[in-house]
C-alpha cells in the first residue's frame, strides 16, 4: 500500500472547483402557487385583492344593514314619544277641569307640526254592569319611517252618570238615523258616491282615508277627500272620524258652538254686510254633517 504525500494547495482547489459547479448546476424551484418561490418584495395576486374585497363588502352591508335599522327604530321611537307627549298633555288639561260635557275637538300639534290630535269626551255603556259612564279618549296620529300611519291613545274614565244624565245622550233612534245616512259598508258603495274607481278609493285609504273597524266608509270621510279632490291637508284630515258615535258627538258639539257663538265671521255677502247669522237649531239638525263641519271651519279660521 502507497502512502500519498497530502498536499494542501491542490486539495483546496478542487474542493472549490466542485463547489462552484454545484452551484451553477442547482435547478431553480417553481411551484404552482408562486409562494415558495416569491420575493420578498413582491405584492398580492388579484385573486387575493378580488377575496380580500368580496369580505369586506359583505362585511361592510352587514354593519350598514344594523345601522340603518338603529336609525330607523330611534327615529320612530321619537315620533312615538311626540306623539305620547301630546296625547299626555291633552288628557291632562281635560283632568284639570271642574266639569265636562260631550265634546269632540281635533287639531294639529303647535310644537310638532307632523302630529295630529284629537280628543273625545263620549258617555258609553260598561259592559259588566251596564252603567253609563263619561270617558275622554286622546289619541295622536303621525306617519311613521315606513309611511304608515300610527296611533297613540289614551282612555280615562271620568265619572259614572245618573240615569237623567245618560237620558241626556244621544239616543239610539238618532244614532241609527245616521247610520243608515253616514255607513256604505262595500267599495264599490263609496267609490259610487265619490264618483270614483276602486284603485282611486284604495289610493286614498292607503294616503289616509279613515274607516270604520269594521273596515266601512263613512260619508263624512269622503267628503273630506271630495272636496280636497284627493289631496286633504293634515287639518283635513284631523276632521275625520273612526265610528257614528264620535261622528254623532262632534256634531253636536260643534251645532252647540254654532248656536252659542250667532255670527259665523263669514265673507261679506252680496249687500257689503258682515259675516251671517248661525242658522237655527232645527236647521242645523237639518244640515249635513259636512255642511256642520265646514260652517265651525270657517268661524275658527
């Protein structure tokens, strides 16, 4: 066996020519993806922008869907709380007073002109018992986010009457009488009187035509929208009523004003005199509900 001389200087320079070949020779990688592969400095594929967009937008309408229905519940809950605050304070002035009599009245809030009022001091029958008592109902309308049309009442029964008092209400024959006068219980009924087709009727009741609960016309109603020809303002409106009985307080009511008050403060008349005399109390009876309501419309204004 040869033993061979070790020489540094030649073993050195082969190891560094092997090394040098290696690396000229190492396979660069590829891979599908790009990933293992990708610089540091490189940015995002468009297929991960696209991705990336596609969460964000469905995570955005999420938030602004939440959002938007907080807005909209704050909001009704504030016109709610108008409209409570004016049916409150209504119901408290009647509680201030010493004696009340049968009474309808209507407007339309100072403070917040989007809500209507209306107040009724009616005598009614308890069921339980049959007593006669005297109740008011104060109730507000607005529209609400959605354009509907919302109710807040309140009820208070005020005192329970003698028979001579409830002797003093109207009675049945009179109610009926204007049943039979003021009720068209079909659409077709009131379109017939209105001189209009069913989709204009159902036009108005969806723009705040008011019916009876048991979804009848009522004559007086009509006529508020007849004489605005479909477009009442929200004091018209406020003129309306939900049942023959309320119909049946407001005009007596409103005959007792036409018949304590005299003169109507109506334009002057052919001959240059001012305003006319309040017609008698057989011809108010006589006048048509409308007639009543526009005569007390024309003294207030």
């Amino acid at each position: 066996m040869t033993d061979k001389a070790y020489n540094p200087g030649i073993t050195d320079r082969v190891l560094d020519e092997h090394s040098s070949h290696a690396t000229q020779r190492r396979p660069v990688s590829h891979t599908p993806s790009g990933r293992a592969g990708r610089r540091p400095d490189a940015g995002f594929t468009l297929l991960e922008v696209l991705a990336a967009l596609a969460i964000l937008a469905l995570t955005s309408s999420s938030v602004l869907l939440v959002i938007d229905r907080c807005v909209t519940s704050a909001s009704d809950s504030t016109l709610r709380m108008e409209a409570f605050e004016v049916v409150r304070e209504n119901l408290e002035k009647i509680l201030l007073l010493d004696a009340v009599e049968e009474n309808a009245d209507y407007g339309t809030s100072d403070k917040y002109p989007g809500i209507s009022w209306q107040t009724v001091i009616e005598g009614f029958s308890e069921p339980l018992s049959s007593q006669m008592w005297v109740r008011a109902v104060c109730s507000a309308d607005y529209i609400d986010s959605k354009g509907e049309k919302q109710k807040v009442e309140l009820v208070h029964w005020l005192t329970q009457l003698t028979d001579q008092q409830a002797g003093q209400l109207v009675d049945q024959q009179d109610l009926e009488k204007l049943e039979m006068e003021q009720v068209m219980k079909t659409e077709d009924e009131a379109a017939e009187y209105a001189k209009i087709d069913t989709d204009t009727l159902r036009q108005w009741v969806a723009d705040g035509l008011v019916k009876t609960p048991e979804d009848a016309f009522l004559r007086c109603n009509l006529d508020v929208f007849i004489r605005s020809k479909g477009s009442p303002t929200p004091e018209e409106k406020a003129q309306q009523v939900e049942s023959v009985q309320e119909l049946a307080m407001r005009l007596r009511a409103m005959q007792k004003e036409l018949e304590e008050n005299g003169a109507l403060g109506m334009p002057p008349g052919p001959d240059g005199q001012k305003g006319t005399l309040a017609p008698s109390k057989p011809g108010l009876e006589k006048m048509d509900p409308g007639e009543v309501m526009d005569l007390v419309q024309r003294r207030r204004q």
